[in-house]
C-alpha cells in the first residue's frame, strides 16, 4: 500500500461507495480513517466486506469489536504472531497470504485449521513462494479448504468454470476498482503499484473509461493476438489472460514463472481426471 503500514484495504460492493456499475471496489484507507469512515453506517451485515488487516495493526482489537457477522478477513503479515493475533480463526471467513518469509507457514496455519486462503498481491510474491503453495495446495492430504488462486484455476482446468488469472483475482476491467489513499483510481493493487491510474477518485466512471489505462486494459487480450505476442502462443493462456503482460506492469519473471506453475496444475488435473485409480478429485483437495 501506498501509505505505508498505518493503512487498510476495504473490499465492499462498488454501489456502496457510489460505483454502481462496479460489483467490487478496494478503499485504501488510513488507519484514522477506518474509524470514523462512513462506509460502515451503511452495512449490511447479511453483505461480504473484506477488511484486510495487517497483523500487527494497533486498531485489531477495535475492529474486531463491531466485526459482527460481517466477512472479516483477516490478513497475516511476516511478522512473528500466530495467525489468531488479528482475529480469532472461527471468526475468519477466509485468510489473505501476502508474500513474505511466513508466508507458506501462514498457509500451512490456515489448512490445518480449516481457513480458507487467497494468496494476495502476486506479482510480490517469488517464484519458488508460488511454486510452495502450489505444491501445499496439491498434496497435502488433509487440506480440504480453498487457496486461491489455485483452487478457481484448478476447478477451470478440470473443465469447471472457466477462470483465469484476471477473474481469480477479482481485477476485471469494468467490473472491479481499486481507490489508493492518495485518491487515485485503477483495477488493482498491482497497478497502483506501478503508477497506472485512470484517474482521480472524484472522477466519474465514464470518466475513467475514456483513460488510456481502462482503454488499453479493455483491448488487451484482443491486442495480444493482433500482434502475435507470447501469449497468444501461450499454453498457459487460458488460465492467464496475459496478466503479466498488461500495460505498464509487464513482468516477464513471473510470466515464467506462471507458465511452468500451470503446466504443473495442468498436469496433476489431468491425471487425476485420468481413468483409473486415483482419478477421483481432478482439483486435489
Ligand atoms: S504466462 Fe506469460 S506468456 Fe503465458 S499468457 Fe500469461 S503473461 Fe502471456
């Protein structure tokens, strides 16, 4: 986050914050903010929002008090305390992974305790920390909660629902926003990252539709065949989109890295989807 550790990201549906185009927007707010912030006269407890939570924030314990029924997720950080430090774990809907030193730790915390995970903010994350959690997701024999991405992706190569790297993470051009602390909008956490924007927040949508960013995202699997690119030769594409060759984030390390990782989870579906013993759970969980 741009604003340092003493910041939060809300997730909550995009009508709540006047997107009613948008079933998803992502508030980066500052921690004085998230306590007299006015999204939370408006919940509806029946509703999900994901608060993300680094482990060590001073107001944990402030949060947990109105959690109520609320989707609270809580996020585990690299720092030293177990998981239930931010909330306690029948309290948590799913946990977010960032990258880090615990990171594969924290995950193997969540399978054992039943927690489902997502692994967030991917394009930080090494190629051998990606490579761990697959290798977590796909054998371990008592794991039987979710990790995402794997579990979306595995589910759509088993020939489920289609999903690739864009809809498993929720950054879907036109349908998801990401509003940075300093009032900036883009798709995603990765793209404010990388100073992409389509505008300001006070901006309207049209607005930001018109932007060079939304115009390019909208074009861009389209581009990548008009233009013979990689991708468009890429095993690998179906469960991509070419996610890490979007405009102005382009990052040929982890498109490496996320080949041989699909070709793996390829692998194991299909051999599982194979007649004949062990053929009975294409997904691995
Ligand atoms: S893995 Fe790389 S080359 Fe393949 S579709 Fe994704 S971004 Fe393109």
């Amino acid at each position: 986050m741009s604003a340092g550790r003493a910041t939060v990201a809300v997730d909550l549906p995009g009508e709540w914050v006047g997107l009613p185009a948008c079933s998803r927007a992502v508030l980066e707010m500052a921690e004085a903010e998230l306590a007299t912030s006015d999204w939370r006269a408006s919940l509806d407890v029946s509703r999900a929002v994901r608060v993300s939570v680094p482990e060590d924030a001073t107001w944990g314990p402030a949060l947990r008090a109105y959690s109520g029924a609320l989707s609270i997720r809580a996020v585990t950080e690299t720092r030293g305390a177990p998981l239930t430090t931010v909330l306690p774990w029948w309290e948590c809907a799913s946990a977010e992974i960032p990258p880090g030193r615990m990171a594969l730790r924290r995950l193997r915390e969540c399978g054992e305790a039943g927690i489902p995970a997502r692994l967030v903010d991917l394009d930080l994350w090494s190629g051998a920390d990606l490579a761990g959690a697959l290798d977590f997701y796909l054998t371990c024999p008592t794991l039987e909660t979710p990790i995402e991405p794997w579990h979306s992706l595995a589910v759509a190569v088993s020939g489920g629902s289609p999903c690739d790297l864009w809809h498993a993470e929720a950054a879907v051009v036109g349908s998801s926003v990401y509003i940075a602390a300093q009032g900036l909008a883009t798709l995603s956490a990765r793209l404010a990252r990388h100073g992409q924007w389509f505008g300001g927040w006070d901006e309207t949508w049209e607005r930001w539709r018109c932007s060079a960013l939304w115009r390019e995202l909208e074009g861009h699997r389209r581009a990548l065949f008009l233009m013979r690119t990689d991708c468009a030769f890429c095993p690998a594409f179906p469960w991509c989109g070419g996610f890490w060759t979007v405009p102005g984030a382009d990052d040929r390390m982890h498109c490496e890295a996320w080949r041989g990782l699909v070709a793996r989870l390829v692998a194991v579906a299909y051999e599982a989807m194979a007649p004949g013993p062990g053929g009975a759970d294409p997904v691995g969980t």
